[in-house]
C-alpha cells in the first residue's frame, strides 16, 4: 500500500501503533492536506494480544465530520459469512459500506473465487471519479476477466449451492474422509511409479489456506508423503524441484526429513480408471521424473475429467462463453492488476 500511495503523487502517513490504533491517532493526523482516511485490514498477517483498532463506523464519522472520504482496503474480500461453514469469519464487502465507508477494495480472486481483478465499490459519486481517471481505460479489465468475475458472482445468487458450485468454497470445506480417500487412491496410483527410490504412505496433516488469506488458520487435511530411502536431503530436494518444474507445478512442502503433498486444494477426483497407466521412463538417482509425471498426470487427470463431468466448474466455463461487454452495476470496477496487486 505505501508503494501504491507513492505512485498516486501521495504521502501515506501512518497513524497508532503497530498493535493499538485509536480513533484519537486518526483525528490528530488530520490536516489541511489531508484527502483520504483509510484503513487495510490484515488479511495476510494476524496481531495478537495486547490490541486494538478502530471500526469503519468510528472512522467513517470521523471522516465526515472533516468532509473527507473513507476507504477500506480488505485484500482477500468474502461475499459470505464464512463463520457458516466452519470457517473463520472475515470482514465482508457488504459490511463495510453498511458502515457508512466510501470506498472498498478488495480482491476478485481468494476468497471471492474469482478471476485475480481488483474491485472497488462504494458511494456513485467516487466511483464515477474512479471511471473519469485517465488510468482508468489502461488498468482496466480485459473481457475474459470480466466474464469470469460474472460467472463467479452469479453463483453468489444461490448461497444454497455455493459448497458446490464455487471451486474455492468447496475445496475449502471438503470433508476429511473426502480428501482420505483421495489421498488413498492418489497413493495406489502413484507407488506403481515411485519406483525403488521413495517410500509413500498418506497421513493426516493441517494446511494453511495461503494466497493471503486467513493467514494463521489450518486446515484438517491429508498428504501422500514422499520419503527417500537413502535417506538423503537432496534426494527429496531433486524430487521437490522437479514437480515444481512440471508445465502446471506442482508444490509439496519439504517436512520432518519428508515431501509431503498435501490434498486441501485439488478439487474431488475420479482417478480409479487412471491406476496402472503407462510407466514413463526412469531417470537417474535422485531425479525420479516418473514420479513426478506421475503426481503431474494424476492431478491433471483429475480437472479434466471435473470438466468432462460437467461439474461444480461448469458454470464458469459456461460464463466464459456468454460473456458480456461491461458490467451492467455501474458501481462497481473491476481493475486488472499487472504482476502486483494494486487496486485503484
């Protein structure tokens, strides 16, 4: 955010303390100059202890009462009460602007599900200001990613269905005896290629949800372990490198002298007719490149046939073909980000 305030010709300053921040930190900081009050929620780090900070409501009477604008910058950004579905709450969109706040960043991708965009909603007056900025036409969003975020929203239309419908939801709430017998058919599919250099086995393991989320929850999840018998570092290391250089990586987490690859994300698969499939060649010690096509050829089998099915994925797929033009809510702006995540 400061490198972002750089670039618009402004100067951030900050007010408080990194642990307690009061309504009074923002009041006095209040100047002639002053053209903006706002607040970033900490959506991928997490303070704990001895705390405070000040809510939209406090600081958008506060930014009234000095005819200035409120902003709030939420990062990951949740349509729904995640609270519902066993997951911890975060700070909805919608919240905000019942807040009385002006402005609302957050992402169109994480925990929206969407395609990586940035949004920003709020007062018509303000957004109308947004669309008039002569940047406004080159960040915009080009028409694919406009079509996935409508896609992506209009499953917002039927909550019911969202466990179902909505790829990052599902996956965030798959059951555990799900993912068990994934991680048991994944294991029979891949011991055929693991060859004599690794041991593999399933457990049980915690994931953390990432990509600036819910930074410090965990996940009940399940892993396929790699273990090298040799017993060596590097051997697991060469493993590790490999799958991540696959043409769709795959990242395992180096743990406890094992590779684990862990199953919270891949979304429910249909892998028993992939068991015994063709063995590609070998390779040297401490390589392994057929258990890296293995875990590579599995993974992808399993989208693929998602898709075959017409499943949960459909939706957007089919979003993507009957994309429209522009939004039709002229509140709202969606603003492709170019390898950063700046919203303006």
């Amino acid at each position: 955010m400061p490198d972002v305030m750089r670039q618009a010709g402004c100067r951030l300053v900050e007010v408080g303390a990194t642990n307690r921040t009061h309504l009074r930190d923002y009041s006095q900081a209040i100047n002639a100059e002053t053209g903006l009050l706002m607040k970033v929620h900490t959506s991928n780090y997490h303070i704990e202890g001895f705390t405070h900070s000040v809510s939209e409501a406090e600081l958008a009477e506060l930014a009234r009462h000095h005819g200035l604008p409120a902003a709030t910058d939420l990062g990951s950004g949740a349509l729904i009460d995640l609270s519902a579905y066993g997951l911890p709450a975060e700070p909805m969109p919608q919240q905000m602007i019942a807040q009385g706040v002006d402005l609302v960043s957050f992402s169109g991708d994480k925990l929206l599900g969407g395609p990586q965009a940035g949004l920003i909603i709020g007062k018509k007056s303000w957004i109308d200001k947004i669309q008039k900025h002569p940047l406004k036409r080159a960040l915009r969003c080009d028409k694919m990613t406009l079509a996935a975020l409508e896609a992506t929203l209009r499953l917002y239309l039927q909550p019911d269905k969202l466990t179902r419908q909505l790829p990052t939801l599902r996956r965030l709430t798959r059951p555990q005896a799900e993912m068990q017998e994934q991680a048991t058919r994944l294991l029979g599919s891949l011991s055929s290629f693991a060859g004599a250099a690794f041991d593999t086995a399933t457990t049980a393991c915690l994931s953390q949800i990432g990509s600036g989320s819910l930074p410090v929850d965990r996940l009940p999840s399940w892993a396929i372990t790699f273990s090298a018998r040799d017993g060596r570092g590097s051997t697991l290391e060469a493993l590790a490198s490999r799958l991540r250089s696959l043409p769709a990586p795959v990242i395992g987490r180096l743990y406890d002298g094992k590779l684990l690859s862990q199953l919270a994300l891949p979304a429910a698969p249909a892998l028993d007719q992939h068991k015994g499939g063709h063995r590609p060649a070998q390779g040297g010690s401490g390589q392994c490149p057929g258990q890296a096509q293995a875990v590579y050829q599995a993974i992808q089998a399993e989208q693929i046939d998602k898709i075959r099915q017409q499943g949960p994925h459909a939706e957007q797929h089919r979003g993507l073909e009957r994309h429209r033009a522009t939004l039709t809510a002229d509140n709202v702006v969606g603003n492709q980000r170019k390898g950063g995540k700046q919203r303006h």
